[in-house]
C-alpha cells in the first residue's frame, strides 16, 4: 500500500481503529502520532517506525537517604 496517498481523519474513530489496526499500535500511540507529526499516513509510519527503533528512556528515580 502507497502510504502517501493516504491521510488518517482522527474525528472518525473507524479511521482510528483501522490504521492503528494497520501499524499495530494502541489508537492512542496512533493519536499521538498524528499529534506529533500530523495526518498523512506515511509520516505516522516512519514516526511509529522510528519510536520503536529508540531505547526506552531511562526511568528517573529518587533515593531518599
């Protein structure tokens, strides 16, 4: 599927469920996607794609001595 024809409508939430369907991601993370970069589904692949590729972010913790 040519993914730059395509644009994600986030008010319709058949849209939301069939795309996050089609990258395998909770319609949440799609949204933030979409926030993050907008509605074209292409940028949302290659945004989605390069989230997974990151190391999760050290998690902060605090020591109370």
């Amino acid at each position: 599927m040519k993914l730059e024809k395509f644009f994600i409508d986030e008010k319709k939430p058949v849209h939301v469920t069939w795309w996050a369907q089609q990258f395998d991601v909770p319609e949440e993370v799609l949204l933030e996607a979409i926030a993050a970069v907008g509605n074209r589904a292409n940028a949302v692949r290659i945004y989605l794609d390069q989230r997974e590729q990151r190391p999760p972010a050290p998690s902060a913790s605090l020591s109370i001595t």
